[in-house]
C-alpha cells in the first residue's frame, strides 16, 4: 500500500471519528464543530452549496507549520538525533482546526470559505506556536502579494508572545529565510521583494493598514473591540482575509472576547447561521465534575504534549482544597469563564434556567412582586419583575427592565451596553441622567397588567418616585438593604437556581450582573451581595433579591432589627 495523499488531513479526519465515537473525551462546543464539518461535507454534493472542501490546500498549510521549529520548552533544546532542537508536529486537534481554516473554500473562485476564526483553549496547550506558524504561513506561503500580518494584544508583551515565537522560527529556518527572501529585523518580518510584513501591533493598526491576517492572542483581556474591529474592517481589499481569535477563558462576561464566543455557540447550535466563521471551545461540560482527572483531558487537548498530566492534576488539588486558587483553576485550565474569582451564584445552573422566547405578556393578570433597584442615575437601574408560581410544581419567572441614561451607553468604554440596547436589552432614557419618570411609567404599566403585590424599594434611594407611586396607590413596600433582611432571600434565589426552579429569558446584563455578585458567610452564616470593584454591576440581582424577600415575608420593622446589623448600601 502506498504512502497516503494527505496524511494531515486523514489525521484530522480520524480526530473527527474519535471525537463523534466518545474515543477521544471531548465537550460539547467540540462535538459540534466536528459535526459541522461532516455535514458541510454531505452538502458538497449539494448544487447549490457554495463552499467544498480542498485536501491539497489543507495539506499544504499543515506541512509549512510542521517545517518550523520550536521555540520553549523541551521540544527546543537540543539532542543527538535533533541538534538543531525539534521541528512542530501537529496534534490531531490541531490538524483539524488547520484543515477546516485552510481546507475550506468557496467553489467559486477558490479562496477560502473562513474569514473569521475564534479558538478557545486553554493555558498551555501550545497555542501561541501554533498561530506563530500560521502568522509565517500567512505571510510566505499563502499567496498574497504584499501581505500585512499583525499580532494584536493590548500590551506589548501580549503582542510579543505570538510575534517573538514567529520571529525565532524564522531566524531559525535560514532555508524558509532564502526560498522566500525573508528578512528577520528587531521589530518585524518581511519580505522586500513583494512588500509582505508581519508585525506585533499594540491598540489599532497604523493609518493606510490593509492586513491580510490579523492575529488577537487572549482576547479576553480585550476591554474593547476596537483592535479586532480595525482589523476586520482594514481587509475589505484582501480577497481571502482570515482573522484568527486565540484565547482562554477571562473573567469579563460583558467583554467583546465572551461575546464572540456566544456567537460561535449559537453557530454550532445552528441558532444563527454565519458560514464564514470557525469556532471550537476547548472546555468541560456543565454537567462535569470539575475535580475528576476525566475533566482535564476534556479540556486541554494538548495533556501529555505540551502540559503534564502531572502538572494540571497539581492545579486541580490546589484548587479543591484551597477555594482561593478554584476561579483560576477553573479559567485557565478548565476554561470556565468565571466572572467573579468567587462568584455566589452557579452561573452554570443560571445558563440552565433560561427559557429561549420567555415573554412577560403570557403571564398577564397574574400575581408579582416588583424589586426596584435606583443606585445610580447615571449607570444601570433595575426593574425585576418577578412572577409568583401559583403552585408547588410552578417555577418562579424573572423579567428585567435595566435602565441606562444615553450619554453612559454611548461612552467608548461601554461596548456591552451598545450590544445590549441594540438587542433590545435595555431601556435607553434621553440625556446624561435616567428619567425616572420613564420607570414610574413602566411600574404603573405594570401595577394595570398583573396583580401586583408588592414593590420593594431601598428608602435611601427612591424617596420622590416612591411618593409618586403612593399617590397612584401602587403597593409599594420599604425593603432595606440589611444582612438581615437580604440573607434569607439570596440563599433562596441561590437554591432556586440550582433546582431550576426559576425561569428567565436569557437577558446577557442580568447574566453578567448575577455573575458580579459575591458574598462571604459571616459568623451566623449569613450572606449579602456585594461586588468586586464599582465597573462590575449588581443592580438587576439585588433588586431582585428584594422581590423575593418581600414575596417570601413582610419587610422587617425597625424595631426588629438588632443593634449590631450593620446596614449595607450598594452603588
């Protein structure tokens, strides 16, 4: 039997087998992709299928990468059989994630089919070399005349981390350095004979850019997407632009990195269709136990290449018997985003709770309790609505009214909110402060549609609007912030999430605001919430603590309130 044609591509392909058969621990997000790529092949044969898939091109990228040498680690260093250190040698997941960027392509003119890439993966699994490779490829090998690749970050040692190792490739292949007149220089690489550069790029590309290739390593640091979106709009004259995302898990759900990442997941979901863009998350599944030794292999492909088993199974026990080491454990090695390093609520379990297509108006006339939440005229104000189970087996239902002046969404550094308002999220009142008068509108809307049984406000917050409603009869009720009077109901709300107990429809800034939220028992056991630093928002989870608190028993009198309860206020 002779030699095979495209052994790369083979390798990815029994990566796809081993992945879809349970052979090879794989999540979800893994599966998926896997499954995307067999029925893209079924629809080749489809007439009116626009893409197929080419063996020799793929082929042709993962052999340039397996000619580069490695840079760190054991793999560089020298020995008798390799003197020179050793070459890159691609793994079967990475032979599939190559094949799919460069095996695609549009039947009609040949270029490639993926514009956009986002991989997700976590620490230590070679990512930083393989892209490095792809960076060089993209600049020698790929074709393009006059090339422009550009290793994005938003510090300059980030940026070094993808463009250093590209760097110590190329000076090591003086071959690559002669065949394609490459020039290795103290900030760059390029090649004078058809102007092709690939450099490291701090914030957003120089006036008259046009990239070929940009590469984004840890976008979850990213606090904007300015870079990336500069970057993609620069190639509007490249006829096979690809701009890769290569990133770990952050701690920023309301950053542009996680929501990418909930666009991949919708496209392997088929919830939304976008053919030009790859995505694979490296990660577990919810339903995993996070301290079996199973959950590492998940989730870090490269286990016994590029990380030890022994090295990760180290993390794993210094995160179960310390709990100030589980957030990072969790983010870097499991890939769990993880908002707060020591998030209250199980945000796996609150992901679970939502209910696609959940609406407010199908449960007209019923009873709620209303939990109002008025920290800030200039930044978030919450409205909860939460509706009452009329029996044992019912669910409680949440519905969120946020609150935000124009001026604050506007502001740059409030992308999440310009994604929130557009989806419709968001309530956007005129001018630099909340109208409030638009909330006394909502809660009266409310109080004439639904049996409302009460609203709990802070007194030290809504005083003018709260006289207001007395007017209008509404039934307001004064719910103080005190560990007294919150602790019970958070444990409830907690307990209710975790049974899947409580339905909501999936609004992204209550998500991220749950995910804020922290708490530390005191002595008695008794928990509020609090939050890390002011940018990371609980408004819409402590107005609706007080929605349960007053549904489960009447606010509590002054004269019931021990001395030593300290009050706690949050902006």
């Amino acid at each position: 039997m002779g030699p095979v044609a495209h052994p790369h591509v083979e390798l990815a392909e029994r990566y796809v087998d081993d992945v879809l058969s349970g052979t090879v621990p794989a999540c979800k997000w893994v599966r998926l992709a896997c499954q995307r790529h067999r029925n893209d092949l079924r629809a080749d044969n489809v007439a009116d299928w626009p893409y197929r898939f080419d063996p020799v091109k793929a082929e042709k990228a993962c052999k340039f990468i397996e000619l580069m040498p490695h840079t760190k680690g054991k793999w560089a260093r020298p020995d008798p059989l390799n003197p020179k250190g050793h070459l890159i040698r691609l793994e079967p997941w990475q032979c599939f994630i190559v094949c799919m960027v460069f095996g695609w392509v549009r039947k009609a003119d040949g270029f490639r089919r993926f514009r956009q890439v986002y991989i997700e993966v976590p620490r230590k699994n070679g990512k930083s070399a393989l892209v490095a490779a792809i960076g060089l490829y993209m600049l020698c090998a790929d074709g393009e005349q006059g090339a422009e690749v550009y290793s994005g970050a938003t510090t300059e040692k980030q940026a070094w981390e993808v463009f250093g190792p590209a760097r110590q490739m190329a000076n090591g292949r003086p071959d690559l350095k002669r065949h394609f007149g490459v020039e290795v220089n103290a900030s760059n690489i390029s090649i004078l004979g058809n102007s092709s550069k690939f450099e490291p790029v701090i914030g957003k590309p120089g006036d008259g850019a046009s990239p070929s290739c940009s590469i984004t390593d840890e976008y979850h640091e990213h606090a904007t997407s300015d870079q990336y979106d500069t970057m993609v709009t620069g190639m509007g004259a490249r006829e096979q632009p690809l701009a890769i995302v290569i990133t770990t898990a952050g701690d920023n759900i309301a950053g542009p990195c996680y929501d990418m990442r909930d666009v991949v997941r919708k496209v392997l979901e088929k919830v939304a269709n976008d053919d030009e863009l790859f995505g694979i998350i490296y990660t577990v599944d919810d339903a995993d136990d996070w301290t079996a030794a199973e959950a590492l292999r998940k989730a870090n492909p490269n286990m016994g290449v590029s990380v030890s088993e022994e090295f990760l199974l180290a993390r794993q026990r210094e995160a179960i018997n310390n709990t100030r080491n589980r957030g990072r454990f969790l983010t870097k090695h499991l890939n769990k985003w993880v908002n707060a390093r020591s998030a209250y609520f199980d945000m796996a379990a609150w992901d679970r709770c939502e209910v696609r297509g959940l609406s407010l108006d199908d449960f007209v006339g019923r009873r709620v309790a209303l939990g109002l939440d008025l920290s800030s005229k200039i930044d978030v104000a919450a409205l909860e609505v939460l509706v009452l189970p009329e029996s044992e087996d019912e669910p409680y239902r949440v519905f969120t009214f946020h609150y935000l002046p124009e001026e604050t969404v506007l502001q740059p550094e409030n992308e999440h909110y310009q994604a929130w308002d557009a989806d419709g999220w968001l309530i956007v009142t005129e001018g630099n402060i909340i109208d409030y008068g638009v909330i006394e509108e909502d809660i009266l809307d409310l109080c004439a549609r639904f049996q409302v049984e009460n609203i709990a406000y802070d007194p030290h917050q809504a005083t003018m609007l709260v006289t207001r409603l007395q007017a209008r009869n509404a039934p307001v009720t004064e719910y103080r912030p005190l560990v007294l009077t919150f602790s019970e109901p958070m444990k409830e709300l907690d307990a209710l999430i975790r049974a899947g107990k409580l339905q909501h429809a999936g609004d992204p800034g209550m998500k991220w605001m749950m995910s804020n939220v922290v708490a530390r028992p005191d002595k008695k056991d008794n928990v509020y919430p609090t939050k890390e630093k002011d940018s990371k928002k609980i408004d819409g989870p402590v107005a609706l603590i007080s929605a349960l608190g007053v549904s489960m028993a009447p606010a509590n009198d002054d004269e019931d309130i021990p001395e030593d309860f300290d009050v706690k206020v949050w902006g």
